[in-house]
C-alpha cells in the first residue's frame, strides 16, 4: 500500500513531467502502431493497386516461347503460327491460385487491311461504295493510296462472363487490365459486331466513335473474309497500342479462319516480391528439393502461379512480366523500409524525451529520494520505485496511442489505398514491447543517477 501510495502521489506533485511523459509514449505509440498495422497489411494493398497497370503474366504457345526467347522477336508483328485454344483460357481459374488471379484476357494477334471514312453505323452501304468513300476520307496518309491501310488487330474478351467447372462464375477481360486507358465512348460488348481503335489510329482513319469499320483479311488458307464493325470507343493508351484496333475473339477468329484460336493470354495476379527461392524456381523447379518445392509451390510468387498455369493449359509457356513483378516488389520493400524507418525514429525520439523528463523529475525530487535512502529505503526500492511510476504513466499513454494509432492506420488505408487497414493482433503486442524496452533503457541513465545520490550531502544542500 505505501509503495502504491508513493507512486500516486508522485502524479500529484509532478502532473506536468508526468503529463509529458505520458503524451511523448502516446505519440510514440501512435505512429508506431499506424506505421506496423500499415506494413503488415501493405502487401495486397499495393500488389493490388500497381496490378491495375496491367498483367504481369503472360502465357503463349511454347514454340513462340522458344523463338521469343532464341531470337528477341517481342517486338515482331508477323500473324502467328502456333495457337492456344481459348476454350482452355477459363482454366487459369482451377489453380490453387484461383483467387490471386484477379483478371485475364486472351489475345489472336492479327493483321488486316482496313477502311474506314466517317459513316455513321447505321449507315447502309454497300462493298464498293465503301471503298470509294474510304478512299476519299483517308486524305492521302501514308499506306492509304488503295482506300486501306494494314492495321494489327487484337481479338480479345472485354467483359466477359465464365462460368467454371466449379460452379463458380467471373468475369474476366481488357476492361480490367487497361483500367488506366483514357476512354472516349463506351466499351464493346462481347457479343456485338463492335470494336474500339486508338487514338492514333482513328485520327489516320478519320473515324470516330458511331462509324463503322470495315476489315478485309487473306486468311492463310487463301480465303479472303470481311468484317464490318461498329466502333463503340476511342481509347488513348499512352503507348504504341493507340495505333490497334481491339475486337471481340470470336469475330477476330471467323475474320482469320482461326476458330478457337489464340497466341497469347495477359494474366493479372496478386503476388508475393521474389526472394532467393523463387529466383532458384524460376531457373530449374527441378533443381528444388522437396521442402524447397513445398513452400515455393504454395507461396504466390510470380514463379510459382506462372508453374501452375502451365500445369492446366496444354502446350503453354507462362513467364512473369519481369519489369512489372520487379516494380511491385521493389514499391513494396521500399514502402516498408520507410514505414519501418519511421517507427524506429519515433520510438528514438520517445526514448530521449523520456529520459530527460526523468532526468529532470529525479533532479527535482532528489531531497525525497535522498530522505527515502536515510530512512532505509535500498539503491533498488528507490530505482523500482522510479520506474513503477514512469510504466503507469507510459502505460497509459501507451494505450491511448494505440487507440489513435488504429485510427491513424484506417485513415492512411482510405486515403492511399482507398480500403480500411486490418489490424493484426500482433501489432499491438510488438508495440507494447518495444515501448517497454525503450523505457526501460532510457530509465537506465536516470536510475544511475540514483545510485550515486549521497542523502547526507543533498540534505545538507550540498
């Protein structure tokens, strides 16, 4: 009872330093909660938010692979050889990474010639007329001399909705994976006669949202096949696809005569940044050992998800976008970095303004210390004494800054990433620990203090 009474009444006569001490491991507390409940739940967040820039899987036809890789043709426009069949796509959705895969689209990457002019959709028209009135719209742009112009095609899914072996439905396409593209009109509909062109491209056209599109193709087999197409949109990529011309796969396969067909799959997924293993995996599976694969196989790195999706699609090469994974990787570890350096400045900060609060708190109370050591009181009574006092006091301040500390966190979540923080039961147990190591080494420069206080010298006024 006595010792509680002394530390009680030690609040009463020093509130203000007390009052201090209590406010410096409140803010301390805050920032530090905030900063670990961000860091802890931060990874989803941003692998979620740079994911929105597009895939960073990509799967093609392992003969593509091949000569992609043999040859650096990335950059090569050729019609392709080697296909996937598009009916195999829905089964990315049965890996054991269902859920981290959260959009994908199939391409058939083509070539045809196309003739635009201004007409409006409705308009009738006939194959000749169409062409003459191309050819009086294009104005003499470059390729346009016949009233056409060679154009790449992208045969794809928009908005499509699957319905997967499991019973469950998605909805995957390009309408997820170029959310950043700047739009004008609306997107096709992947059941419509309907496309979307660049920009670049519908300026050299002269073709706008409401006109239709005509395409003419020789198909490998020698067939010649035409499309008309209402043009839905106009989008502005920022990049070389301003100069494509995006349309559903069905109709881009009937215009090839390649039924079923695709050369390539864009995957967009939720994944963990590479590490020593995953880099090992990426080389050789194989060359894991069975522990190794165990924690590779079920940890979503890029590597991992790319194994399984050609586990499900026959014939298939899946290969990470390296410079997309390498980004969200290294956003992430940077994000900690700087959440974890702000921590450890504030609970620096915290440790120096505690001492010095006890410093001076000792320097003031040194005539009733120095009576409590006459009296009988031992080096360590007084020190426990000091330190119960400061624990309570930074106990309380402790627990009001997790409280805003949570706040602070939710706050950040909405403003950064636009979704509240979850936080994890661990934080606040981490938190509470390195506010007590903290206090309790920058109470040791203090206690020294007590331990050379001379009672018969201070109560002298020596």
């Amino acid at each position: 009872m006595f010792f509680l009474r002394m530390i009680l009444r030690s609040f009463s006569r020093q509130l203000r330093r007390r009052l201090l001490i209590a406010v410096t491991v409140c803010l301390s507390a805050t920032i530090a909660v905030a900063m670990l409940g961000v860091v802890f739940d931060v990874g989803d967040k941003l692998n979620a938010e740079l994911s929105s820039y597009g895939s960073n899987i990509t799967v093609q036809p392992k003969s593509d692979a091949v000569v992609s890789d043999l040859y650096n043709t990335e950059g090569a426009q050729p019609d392709p050889t080697s296909f996937l069949k598009e009916s195999d796509v829905p089964k990315i959705k049965t890996t054991f990474w269902a859920f981290n895969i959260t959009d994908f689209a199939p391409q058939l990457n083509i070539h045809a010639e196309a003739m635009g002019g201004g007409m409006g959709a409705g308009g009738a028209h006939s194959d000749a007329g169409a062409h003459s009135g191309s050819a009086g719209g294009s104005g003499g742009g470059a390729g346009t001399t016949a009233g056409t112009v060679s154009v790449p095609i992208v045969g794809t899914w928009f908005n499509k909705t699957l319905h997967l072996p499991t019973g469950e439905s998605t909805v995957a396409g390009v309408q997820g994976l170029r959310s950043w593209w700047k739009v004008e009109g609306s997107w096709p509909k992947d059941d419509k006669a309907q496309a979307m062109i660049g920009k670049d491209l519908a300026a050299r056209l002269h073709l706008g949202v409401g006109d239709e599109l005509m395409l003419h193709k020789t198909t490998a087999t020698g067939a010649h096949t035409m499309q008309t197409l209402a043009i839905t949109g106009v989008y502005d990529s920022g990049d070389t696809d301003n100069g494509s011309v995006y349309m559903p796969s069905a109709l881009a396969q009937k215009l090839a005569d390649l039924p079923d067909s695709i050369d390539r799959i864009e995957v967009k997924a939720l994944t963990t940044p590479e590490n020593d293993l995953a880099r090992k995996a990426a080389k050789n599976p194989a060359a894991l050992s069975q522990e190794e694969w165990e924690t590779w196989y079920c940890t979503a790195y890029p590597s991992s998800i790319a194994y399984q999706i050609e586990e499900v699609l026959p014939g298939a090469v899946a290969k990470q976008v390296r410079q997309v994974s390498a980004l969200q990787g290294d956003v992430m570890l940077k994000t900690q970095a700087v959440m974890m350096l702000m921590t450890v400045l504030s609970l620096i900060a915290a440790a120096v303004a505690v001492a010095n609060l006890m410093a001076a708190s000792i320097g003031e109370r040194s005539a009733e210390l120095a009576l409590l050591k006459a009296v009988g009181a031992t080096d360590g009574a007084v020190s426990r004494l000091m330190l119960a006092e400061t624990a309570a006091i930074s106990m309380v301040g402790a627990l009001a800054g997790a409280g805003l500390g949570s706040a602070l966190a939710q706050l950040v979540g909405h403003v950064v990433f636009g979704s509240g923080i979850t936080m994890r039961p661990m934080v606040f147990v981490l938190v509470f620990v390195l506010l007590a190591v903290t206090i309790l080494i920058a109470s040791f420069s203090s206690i020294r203090s007590i331990l050379n206080l001379r009672p018969a010298e201070v109560l002298h006024g020596r």
